[in-house]
C-alpha cells in the first residue's frame, strides 16, 4: 500500500446505522459497540446527520468508527427518506456506511414488554402487539435495505453481546483494563477487588532486621523471597488460573480486574509478587497497571505477629 493509499484509507469515516423493533436489543447492541471503540449516539435527530459527521469527536481521533442508532421513536423518523438521505451522503462525502437490523418474532417482544411492564412506544392506550405490527410496517424498508440482520428472538443479552463483538470489532478496540494490587491485611481490604490471593505463607523479610526497611522492590528482599520452598509452585498455579480466567472475563465484556495481592504489612511479600506478575502477565499478553497501596506505610512490629516464616 503506498502512503497516498494510507491516506485516503485514513480520511474514510466508517458509519454503523443500527435499527431495529423496540424491544429487539439496540440499546445493548450499542453499548457494546461504545465498549469495543466505536462513538455511539442514539436516537439522533436524522436531519442533523449530516452536521455530525463534519462534528470532529472529542473523546477519539479523528475519523473514529460512528455508530448511529435510530428507531420509531426518533425524531424525523421515515425509512424511505432516511434510505434516500444516506446513499447521498455516500455520493458526496468519503463515508463507509454499515447497516444493521435488530429483529425479533412478535411473541417474544410481546413477553419483553410484559416482564419489564413497560409500554411499547407505539401502543399508547392500545395493547402492545398493536404497537409491534405499526412499528414492523415503520422499519420494513430499512429492514429490506439493511446488510446486517440479527434475529434476538432466542438470544440472552450476554448472546448478542458476543455477536455484536464478533461482527464489528476494531483493531484498535480497548481491551479489558488489569490493575495488580498488593497490600497489607493488617491495614484492611481494598475495595472493589475481583480477586484476592493472600501470600502470607511465604517468608517474611519483616524479621530480617537487614531487609525490615527495605521493601518487596529491592533485589535482596526478592532474593529472600524467593527462597521459600513453595514460592515456584505458588506461581506457577497462580499463572495457570489467572490465565485461564482472564480470557473469560473478556468474554464476557468485563471491562475492569482488580487482582490484588496481600501479606501482613504490604511492603515486602505483596509488592514483589505483584511486581513478579505484571511481568508473567505483560509475557503472556497482557499489560496491566500496578497499585501499591501500603508501599510507604510506617512499620509497625505489632502489625507483624510472631516471626514464624522466617
């Protein structure tokens, strides 16, 4: 590809038109597009598309993939012109338009409304099937139109939202956030942890009165560390199983992890394991932020116990 290829490439603005019968997942479908990098705005008024897209974004650079939603409820709403407005666009500006079809059997969203209480927004006084039948005239046209149809009659959220990853993720999309905690239990808990590994069954420098004012980033204390005997196996299982599960949780859209890592005070033990996987995990591909929370914490004897790990 030559630079002048790369440019024009760059000057593209991709445009995901979701729709779709209310009830059918749109407002799931993009929030997941919002989670994997794309600008999503829903039930903009069709008029002013235009006036968005030349809008530069705030939050992400330049020419950042849009995701435009839109129902019966939105403002302007006829699909004929709607159809109309967007192939020009397409003739006049360097656009990539997508189009996507939230669908779903009439019965299904019929038990959506009635689990959630809520009314259709075409329904009024009348019962909600009436509402589905006008809105399924409404959208037939851009349903006709659409490239992208997703049927949600027997999906779970969690099914579409796999479905929406596979189809439209971006190669710059962000990927689940890691934070390595390490801390003192003698100092409380930290909050809003996923996953807690308490590592005060390793040897304690706290009795070394060399490495007492050191702390888990100096060599000597590692050193010490690293000694003990179950120190190899500890990480190794530790590994296999954050290995295991991080995938999944990404899987699963989870946006955030907070490991952390625990001894007595939250200077020595801690800090160096949690030092040690940022390492293992930055090998195997993932990176990750470490917090120490009790790292310039004043050392208090009481806190430590009895010297049993020495």
């Amino acid at each position: 590809m030559t630079q002048s290829d790369s440019n024009n490439e760059d000057n593209i603005q991709t445009i995901l038109l979701v729709s779709g019968l209310s009830g059918a997942g749109k407002s799931t479908a993009l929030k997941t597009l919002e989670d994997i990098g794309w600008e999503a705005v829903d039930n903009f008024p069709i008029r002013l598309i235009g006036a968005l897209i030349d809008t530069p974004s705030t939050i992400h650079e330049t020419n950042a993939p849009l995701a435009l939603g839109f129902d019966s409820r939105t403002r302007g709403i006829e699909a004929n012109t709607f159809i109309n407005q967007i192939k020009k666009l397409e003739q006049d500006r360097k656009l990539k338009i997508i189009t996507l079809f939230l669908d779903c059997n009439g019965n299904e969203l019929e038990r959506r409304y009635t689990e959630s209480r809520r009314r259709h927004p075409l329904s009024h006084d009348r019962p909600a099937h009436d509402g589905i039948a006008q809105e399924r005239q409404l959208l037939e046209p851009y349903r006709r139109w659409a490239e992208n149809i997703i049927d949600t009659s027997k999906m779970s959220v969690n099914d579409l939202q796999q479905e929406i990853r596979q189809k439209f993720a971006l190669d710059s999309a962000p990927r689940m956030a890691i934070t390595l905690t390490s801390f003192g239990f003698s100092r409380g808990v930290p909050n809003n942890v996923d996953l807690i590994f308490d590592m005060r069954f390793l040897r304690n420098p706290h009795w070394d009165d060399n490495l007492r004012p050191k702390t888990g980033l100096n060599q000597d204390v590692a050193d010490y560390i690293r000694q003990d005997s179950e120190y190899e196996a500890t990480l190794e299982k530790i590994l296999d199983l954050l290995l295991h599960i991080l995938p999944l949780y990404e899987k699963q859209s989870k946006a955030y992890v907070n490991i952390a890592f625990g001894c007595t005070g939250g200077r020595h033990r801690s800090v160096h394991i949690t030092e040690t996987f940022g390492k293992l995990l930055q090998k195997s591909g993932f990176s990750s932020n470490i917090l120490h929370r009790n790292l310039s914490s004043r050392i208090i004897e009481s806190l430590e116990g009895f010297p049993d790990n020495i």
